[in-house]
C-alpha cells in the first residue's frame, strides 16, 4: 500500500498533486512519501511482535537522503551503513549511535576509527584479516570493538545474480565451515569483542525459502558456538524481503510472513534479533517524475523519449528491473510503446513494448518503486544535473535534495596549472 494515487483524474502524492510538483521544481525529480515510508517501519516493526526489543536498522544505501532517514529516525528506526559516509548521515539525521550496525566487505582503518570514536552498535565482520585490523583499531584506541562475524551460509537467494550475496563463490562473509575457527581466533585478540553473528543473503528476495534455509544454518552455527564456550547476544538476520514492482507478478512474501518464519526460525535462540530491511522500508514509498520530451515512430512500437535517463534511473539498465510506468493524467487510452531515456546508449531502456498509458509529447510520467536504489545510484553521466528530490508528507512538500546542475559540476572540475593561460 502506498499513497500515489490517482485523485480527479490526476496523480497524487499523499495530497499534493504530482504536475504541482513537476512545474516548481521541474523534471526529472524524485517523489517521496512520508506517509507510506512511516507506514512501512511501522508494518515490518508490528510483524515481528513479539520479539523482545529486536533492533530495526534501516539499510541506508537504498535511500540516503537525509530527509528519508529523518524520517525513520522519528520512528525509531536505527540503521545499517556500509561507508563513514552513510555512518555520518545517519548520525546526522539524528539516529542514536547505538543503533547502528557497521556492514560492508572493504572497511577501512579510517572507517573503522570513525565508528569507534562515534560509537555503534557491532561491527558486523566479513573475514579474519578484518578482524585482526579491527582489533588492531580499536586496541589502538584503547577500545574493545562490538563485533559479529557475518557468515557465508551458501544459499542461492534467487534473487538477481548481482544482488544474491549468499553463495560460497559470492565476496561476501566468512564461509560457514570456517566459522568456529574464526570464533576461536577473534576470541584471542585483544581490541574485539565478537558477540554475535550476522547473515545477508541478498536483495528483492520472493521467497522465504532461502532465508529459511539460511536462518536454520545459523541457529545451528550458534549452538555449536556456544558449546565451544563463545557468548553470542546478537544474531543479525540482514534484510532482504522484496517488494512488488509487477502487478502481474506474485507477490512476494508479505512482512507477517516473514515475521512468523523468523519466529519460528528463532526460537529458543535467546539473542536479540537485528533487521536491515532497506528496499521494504522504501522502495514503494517513491516514485521519479518525468516528462515526455517527444514520441519518435518506432518500426515496431513508438518510442516514448523521456527526460529521465538510466543515469538517474539505473535499475533498469543495471539489473533488467521492471518498474511500472504511468501517465499523470491518463488519457484513458492504452497503447504498446517502448519507454526510453535521452543517453547515448541502448541499454537506456526503460521499458520494451510495453502495454501502457497512451502519451503524447509533453505529458508527464512516473515510474513507480523509485524509492529505493535509485535516486541514490543516480550519476551525471551524459553530463546531465543530478536529479532533485521532493518530500511530501500530507499536503505540505519540500525539496530535500536540489538539482546539482551543470555549473556546479563544471566547478568541480580543474583544468591543470599547465595548461591555463
Ligand atoms: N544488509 C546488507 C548487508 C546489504 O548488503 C543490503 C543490501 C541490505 C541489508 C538491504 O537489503 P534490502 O532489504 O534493501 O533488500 N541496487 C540493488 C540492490 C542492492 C542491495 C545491496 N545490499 C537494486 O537496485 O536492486
């Protein structure tokens, strides 16, 4: 459920009318929802009751604005960062430091020092040479570091292969069969303090399978832990669950699905549980506005050119992703057409004959499901601005991200001392 909607015959965010934003701040521009944002921490928090006191740390990197995250902060929420650069945004916005987990295959000692100094929740630690740097950090600093190991379970997620994370050939986590080994090392290093364990197995998941079957190798990994005499508080379960972005699609598993499986999975674990849903928390809660520059005949279908480009839109082009696409104010006509981006570049491609809205030049479009991975994997390829964002929440709206535009990137670039006049 989100709140776009159509409303006398025209699009609306919450309450305000997506042309009124497409006119004041032109397009392409991103539309958030509060109102859907809050429902969703609010929905994912009610399905896992009644774990006690589970920590709920949003996945940053699907939505890093700081308006977004100052949002779920009011709600609560911590939040999972992968960079110093989500770990300041998310302490600006006002989450507690200790509610925030650490992830991320490459940290350096000067993320790691960052953490520490500002504090955190745990660390979650993907190899032993990780480990030895960390403690190293933090002993340094005369500090025991809050640690997991995140664990490799070797489970295909069946998610897209450049988002499934949980197979052994994957970069990500200490493999499962050297995990007890690892537990025995980190014990021995002074700086560490490994109390947990952590497993993320990929993203837009549609079925709880693989969780299961991820989460039962956990439960099994900390019994054999804690009979090697190991203390494990935390068990982060990552995030993961998918959203639908096809109506024609089946729906993905619904959060009270997923909460019950985790109940059940959980049981008798007597840790306290850590969640890094992202996309779930975002994903439907925005949308990016376009306007239509022309429609160009097609020997097929028509070509439907937008203002939008895979630069500020990458899903698409990067992972073949289905995003729905409508008119703003449907003309009540349907029609097959393909919707592409201005980029010099075929992979700019939306959407291939696709039974749509009928459009003409001019009309304005969305794109649904634009709230997470997108807006934040924009780029200024093609040197074209980086696209604005908007926050609505009710009837009130404000531009929480502003275009940088040309000139700005222009500025940001130096022509060497050689070669000025
Ligand atoms: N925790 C870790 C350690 C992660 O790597 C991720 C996502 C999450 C949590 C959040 O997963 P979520 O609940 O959002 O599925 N750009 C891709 C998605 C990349 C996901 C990366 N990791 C896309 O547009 O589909």
């Amino acid at each position: 459920m989100d709140h776009f909607q159509l409303k006398d015959s025209i699009v609306h965010c919450e309450e305000v009318p997506l042309p009124l934003i497409a006119e004041a701040v032109g397009t392409p521009v991103y539309v958030y929802s509060s109102a859907t944002m809050r429902r969703h921490a609010r929905v994912f928090r009610e399905a896992l009751e009644p774990l006690s006191d589970p920590l709920v740390a949003y996945a940053v990197k699907a939505n890093p604005n700081a308006a977004v995250l100052a949002t779920l902060a009011r709600e609560g929420l911590g939040a999972d960062v992968v960079s110093s650069g989500e770990y300041a945004r998310a302490r600006a916005a006002g989450i507690a430091a200790d509610k925030i987990v650490f992830s991320g295959v490459g940290k350096t000692v000067e993320e790691m020092r960052l953490a520490l100094e500002g504090g955190l929740c745990q660390f979650n630690l993907e190899s032993l040479e990780e480990a030895r740097m960390l403690a190293e950090v933090a002993h340094s600093l005369g500090k025991a570091a809050p640690a997991a190991f995140r664990i490799n379970p070797d489970v295909e997620a069946g998610s897209h292969a450049k988002i499934s994370t949980g197979a052994a050939h994957n970069k990500f986590g200490l493999p499962i069969d050297d995990a007890l080994a690892a537990y025995r090392l980190a014990r021995t290093l002074p700086g560490l303090d490994v109390r947990g364990v952590a497993v993320h197995i990929g993203s837009q998941l549609t079925s709880l399978a693989p969780l299961e079957r991820a989460f039962a190798k956990i439960g099994e990994l900390i019994r054999v832990l804690r009979a090697d005499g190991h203390r494990i508080d935390t068990a982060d379960l990552g995030g993961g669950l998918g959203v639908p972005y096809d109506p024609a699609a089946p729906l993905p598993p619904s959060p009270e699905d997923y909460g019950e499986m985790v109940r059940r999975l959980t049981d008798g674990w007597d840790v306290r549980l850590i969640f890094e849903p992202g996309r779930l928390i975002v994903g439907n809660a925005g949308v990016l506005l376009t306007r239509v520059i022309r429609v160009k005949p097609g020997v097929v279908h028509p070509f439907i050119i937008v203002d939008a480009g895979m630069n500020d839109l990458m899903r698409p082009s990067l992972y073949d992703a289905w995003h729905a696409i409508e008119a703003v104010a449907p003309r009540g006509e349907q029609w097959v057409a393909n919707v592409v981006g201005p980029v010099c570049e075929t992979g700019d491609t939306f959407a291939t004959a696709r039974s749509m809205d009928r459009v003409e030049a001019d009309d304005l479009l969305f794109f649904r499901t634009a709230g997470a991975y997108a807006a934040t994997m924009a780029s200024t390829y093609n040197s074209r601005p980086l696209t604005p964002e908007v926050l609505v929440d009710g009837d009130r709206w404000a531009v929480v991200r502003e275009r940088i535009d040309v000139e700005a990137l222009i500025k940001a670039d130096r022509i060497p001392y050689w070669m000025q006049p």
